[in-house]
C-alpha cells in the first residue's frame, strides 16, 4: 500500500504594511464617535448657542431631524472673519493652551461639533453680530467652504437675517447609508429630538426654547423665558409632576473649609417627588456644571433611596444640578461630554443623597380630604330595560303551569336576577349633601333650609361668523372631543373639594370615582364658550372703569425677572399698552373689550352670565395679552386670544399672595369658593364642556372603582 505524503502548510502571512488614513476618512471616523444621530447634533449645537449668551433659541425638523435640523438663536453671533475656519476640527473661541481645561465654564471647548457635523450632512450658516450691517451665508462640506449655488463662489455671502446664527443641517448621514439604516424611525428619532430640548428647557429656564415640526403653525415645545425650574417642570413635564415636587439644596458650605476659592467648593439644587408619585422608568436630569451628563452612581443612589418608599417598579422625577469649580471636574472623558469625572465623587453624592432622604423623610403625613357623602339611592334602569325585563316576565308566566310551584319558580327566578352590592350605583341626585346644611355667604344661595339646587343656566347659541380662521378653529375643537371622557362630565355627581390650592376636587360617575383638576376643565370650558360665542359676547360693565396703564404696572412691577428682557419695568408697560391701544378697536368689535380713548377698561366679555371671574386676575390678564397672544396672525391671534381669556375665568389661583386676612374669613371664603365650584361650575361642565382627549393626561385620574373595592376586600 503506498503511503501518500501531506501537502506542506502554506506559509505565514507577511506583516501588512502600515499606512497613513486618508484626511477624509480620518474626519469621518472622527465623525461618527461625535455624531451619532440627530438628537447628539442637536445636543451640540444648543450648547453652542448657550455659550452664545442665547435667550431665545428655535429648532426646526423635518422627518426626524435626518432630511432637515435648523436651530436658530439669538446669540453674540459669529464674525465674518472666522467663518472660513468654522467648520475646521479643532478650531475654538473657548481655550488656547491645554490650562485652559482646569478654568473652563463653557460647554464647548474642543471644535469639532460643526466640524463633523459637515463630514457627514450638508452644513449652512446664517450668521449676524450686532455691530455688522448685514448677515452672512456660507455653506460647508468635509470641513470647508463650498458654494451655496452653482457657479458662485465659496467665499460667506451677505444676506438679510436678525442677530444671532441659524445652523441649517439637511441630508443627514447622507454619506453613510450604513449609520442611516441604523437609525430608528422618524418619529421616534423626533421625540428623541424633544427629550433633548425638554431637559434644556428645565435647566436653562431663563431661556425661551420652542420645537416644531417643518411645516406645522404651532410649535410642539414651547418655554417662555423668565421662569425658574418649578414652572419649566409644570409647563413641560405636566401637573401630576409638578404638584408632587420637593425641593432641597445642598453644599460644601457645611463643611470646615468654606472658603468659596477652594477647588472642592461645591453646590447642587434638586427638584424630586414625593411617595405619590410612581413613575414606570425613572426619569434623571442631571447637570453637573451646567453639561447634561450621564452617571451610573448617582442614578444607583437615588434608586436606593427610593427602593424603600416607592413600590416595586415604580421610580422617581429628580432633576439635579450640582456646580462645582471648574479645577476639579475633567470634562475631556468622552468624546461626546456624556460623563465627567470629578473630585470627591462618592463624599459629594452621599452628601446629596441624605439631604433628599431627609427631605423626603419629612413628608411621611397624612393627606386631608374634604369630602362629601354619598348615600345609596335606587338603581336607575332605562325604560327599555324595564320592558324587556318585564316582557320576559310575562312570558314565563304564560309558560310554566299554574299553582304553588310555578310561583315557587318565578320567585327563584326573581332572586337570582338581584344586583350584586359591588355592582350598584350608589348616588342619588335627590339625597341632601351636608355642605348644603351649611350656611355659606354667596349672593347666589338663598337663606332657606330647603337644600340649595345648581344654579339654572341659560341656553347659549353659537353665534353667526364667517371667517375662515374661526370656522377651523371650531373644527379642530370638535376633532379633539374624547366621547367617553364627555359622557363622563355630563353625567358625573359632584363628591367634593379636596384642595382649593391645588384646583383638585372629586366626581363620581357610575361605579367610578375620579380626581379631576377642575381649574383645567374650566379652562377649556370656558374656551369652548368663547368660541361659540365670537363676535357677540355680553358685557361685563366695570364701574368705574379702571386705567389700563395702572392695572397693567401694577401685575409688570410684581411679576419677577422682567430685567432679563432688557427693558425698564416702564418700557414693558409702555409696550402693553401701545400693543392694546393700538388694536381697541378690533377688541371692541369682536371680543367685548372696551377701552376708552383715554385708556380706560369700560367692559369685559362675559362668557357666563351666571359666574363672574376673579377681578383679582384682571392685571395679570392684561398684562398677559401683550406678549402671549400672537397678533400677526388672525386664526393664531384669535384662538391665543381666547386662551388667555379663558385662563382669566377659570378658578386657577393667583400666584401672587394677597393681603393676609383672618381665619374666619379666609375659611369662609374657601367656603363661598367652593360652592360657586360645585353649583356653577360643574353644572355648566355638564351642560357646555365637550371634553378633549388631552385632558386625560394629567387633569382626569380614576382613583376608585366600586368592583375592584370589593375583590380587595374579598381577598382580605
């Protein structure tokens, strides 16, 4: 047998040589470790326009950031003469020598975000200083200057534009089908896009943010300026949040060393909820010197804290801002700035967390309701239910035989058609409620002992318009009507107040109980109302008729941050009331409001014959009509129009303390208030409220349901 021999083993590859990256491919790397989707080119250049002393910034999409992201800001803008080197890595107005690092208090430092930027999108600038007599255009590709049209040439362009930069960034990806498939879908890269502005918004509250998809009127995140942390969680993040907020501040001021110039100086400002509320994930906004970071032991430690006082699976709102001296943080960690390192983490993060525990310690109170009480009445059936049921009754009679047995029968039968205890309605609109045993001073309720009705409200038509803006602004009020939410309102029985402060009271329909916010409900009530009565209210006659100047100073000189906008308190009037005097005759003719030629409020709309708001929010309705209502455009003037009056009926309290009173008066007062809640108000819901579906987010809760009551207590 021959013996075959083995083939020899191919030999060892040779070392491959070593070669020198193209610059476009290197930059393109470089790109993709910055640039990871739209909402990470987004995070750049909002710190780009912070650091521009911004205070109003406005973001543009279009198919989720990845066919158009447009930022513009009103900025120090950038200078004619550094536009060629803009879009070049490493270039920066931020540092000059690596020391800089140790001292730095801006968000960018390193030049690369609009460098790779324009490695993988096409980039176009706007740009204007407010000593230039123009703007300028320029437009970028793989880091340099490219002309904006065909047969131009590279060099910026002067255009028309306002103070500030507009960052125009179109095709994103366009270059790296493979990055591009990554990417999810529009929608959700959009609401990315939104989570990234809302976190922005809470931090830097003093700043105007708005976010809006291109081609659409309305803005779908819109922040006035102005503001403080509080309001910009209750605007953004909802009322179910915002009511549930503690605050707690913490520092290195208690330590021995309080020398504010030491390196391990610190300070950190928290906004967190309490035990009720439960969210499913949680949700940290955590900045560390003003940079929206990432960091896997803060978050482990407010889990911790949580973990004994949430039920399982359910997590907090923190929002969290620690500043510390710049020569103790490295921010040159990651190539995006999602985590920081710093000095005395773990003594720092202890520190915050025992002041939230401590905080959150002295909340372990019991809540006070007031409430009203519901006695078991009849069980209503319709008629046709009757019928059926009586029909049937019949035709076992006329089918069984006749004598003690076939009564025994339809006696069995009776009995087992009895309603379940868990299964009954148990109010009764004729039963008298105690609060109507109580005497309350309204002009309203009569003094008899007799129980006290809802107030009788008049029919109200709608009134005859032909403009086109309000015909679609009834349209869209009737595309929103939620109809299950509406039937709930129409036929729901008052419970009663749980907090006046808190605009919360409780309504009970069927076997259901329900926390609702009322001030909310009045509010779109009472839009719906001016809608349908447009161009023909009733007057609200003023007796006599107050300045318009005097009520408009008088809500500028008590409303907080006014220096931000770079007017004198003086200036700010001075424009409110060119702004209304100006438009008095349009206001007059189809809203009611009457103002004298001498600047005099002779009338105001009224909406509801049977209910007179709270002149007390007069001014601060006033003054609001100057710069919340959008006077350019009709439909968006008319409907802002609406809104703030609307917000100036409904039952909100001020945020502005009145004059202390006594006990016995403010008690009789929150008395007075809650009656004109019940009989006026939740009676014109039923007859006039066509509930939106957006209520339900936050305003509308199901807090009891009389069946699942008794399988607890089945179980129990």
């Amino acid at each position: 047998m021959a013996s075959g021999r083995r083939s020899p083993s191919p030999e060892p590859p040779g070392p491959q040589p070593i070669r020198r990256l193209h610059e476009s491919l290197i930059n393109r790397i470089a790109a993709g470790e910055i640039i990871h989707r739209p909402a990470s080119a987004l995070k750049e250049l909002l710190e780009n326009c912070l650091d521009a002393g911004s205070t109003s910034i406005q973001v543009t999409v279009k198919d989720g950031g990845m066919k158009l992201l447009q930022i513009q800001d009103n900025g120090c803008g950038i200078r004619k003469e550094d536009l060629p080197l803009l879009a070049e890595r490493f270039t920066t107005s931020k540092l000059t020598t690596f020391s800089d690092l140790s001292k730095l208090t801006t968000y960018g430092f390193r030049g690369e975000a609009l460098a790779s930027i324009s490695h993988v999108a096409h980039l176009t600038v706007i740009t204007k200083t407010k000593s230039s007599n123009c703007a300028w255009k320029a437009a970028y590709v793989d880091g340099g200057l490219v002309p904006s049209k065909a047969g131009y040439t590279p060099d910026p362009k002067p255009c028309a534009g306002n103070n500030g930069t507009t960052i125009t960034i179109e095709d994103m990806f366009y270059n790296t089908p493979t990055r591009l498939s990554a990417l999810r879908s529009s929608s959700e890269e959009y609401a990315r896009i939104l989570d990234v502005m809302t976190k922005y918004a809470v931090h830097n509250s003093k700043v105007s943010f708005s976010c809006k998809k291109a081609g659409s009127l309305s803005p779908e995140l819109s922040t006035p300026s102005c503001s403080d942390a509080s309001q910009a969680i209750r605007q953004l993040y909802g009322h179910s949040i915002a009511k549930e907020l503690l605050h707690v501040t913490a520092s290195s001021a208690s330590d021995d060393n309080t020398d504010m110039d030491d390196p391990e100086a610190w300070s950190a400002d928290a906004y967190f909820t309490n035990a009720n509320y439960q969210g499913k994930k949680i949700a940290l906004l955590l900045f560390i010197n003003h940079r929206l970071v990432e960091s896997h032991r803060i978050k482990r430690s407010i889990e911790s804290i949580y973990s004994g006082i949430l039920p399982k699976g359910s997590s907090p709102f923190v929002y969290l801002s620690i500043n510390l001296d710049p020569r103790s943080v490295d921010v040159n960690v990651h190539p995006t700035k999602r985590e920081v390192h710093f000095l005395n983490e773990e003594a720092i993060i202890e520190r915050i967390s025992d002041a939230i525990q401590q905080r959150l310690a002295t909340q372990s109170q019991s809540r006070v309701f007031e409430y009203q009480t519901l006695l078991t009445g009849g069980i209503a059936q319709s008629a046709s239910r009757k019928g059926k049921e009586k029909a049937r009754d019949v035709d076992e009679l006329e089918g069984d035989d006749e004598g003690p047995e076939a009564d025994h029968r339809v006696l069995e039968n009776q009995v087992a058609k009895k309603v379940l205890s868990q299964h009954k309605v148990r109010t009764s609109l004729q039963d008298r409620t105690l609060d109507s045993m109580i005497p309350v001073a309204d002009p309203l309720r009569t003094n008899s002992d007799e129980p006290v009705t809802a107030i009788r409200l008049r029919d109200i038509k709608q009134s005859t318009c032909h403009f086109a803006s309000i015909t679609e602004l009834r349209r869209l009020a009737t595309k929103r009507i939620h109809h299950d939410l509406t039937e709930i309102i129409k036929k729901h029985t008052f419970v009663g107040v749980i907090d006046l402060s808190r605009c919360l009271a409780l309504i009970q329909h069927n076997k259901n109980l329900y926390m609702v916010n009322h001030a909310a409900l009045a509010e779109e009530m009472f839009y719906q109302l001016a809608l349908l009565q447009f161009g023909d209210y009733n007057r609200l006659k003023l007796d006599p008729p107050p300045s318009l100047r005097t009520l408009v100073k008088f809500a500028v000189d008590v409303e907080e941050d006014t220096a931000r906008s770079g007017m004198s308190n003086d200036e700010i009037v001075d424009r409110i009331v060119k702004t209304l005097m100006d438009r008095r005759e349009m206001l007059r003719e189809y809203f009611s409001l009457d103002i004298s030629e001498t600047g005099d409020v002779k009338t105001l709309p009224h909406l509801l014959r049977e209910y007179t708001p709270n002149l007390d929010k007069l001014p601060m309705f006033l003054m609001r009509l100057g710069p919340q209502v959008l006077w350019e455009s009709e439909q968006e003037c008319f409907g802002s129009f609406m809104r703030e009056l609307a917000y100036f009926y409904s039952p909100a309290p001020l945020s502005v303390v009145s004059a202390a009173a006594s006990d016995e008066d403010e008690q009789e007062k929150q008395k007075s208030e809650a009656w004109r809640i019940q009989n006026i108000l939740f009676h014109a819901m039923r007859k006039y409220l066509a509930a939106p579906k957006f209520l339900l987010d936050n305003d509308v809760v199901q807090v009891a349901s009389l069946p699942d009551l008794y399988r607890v207590f089945e179980r129990c």
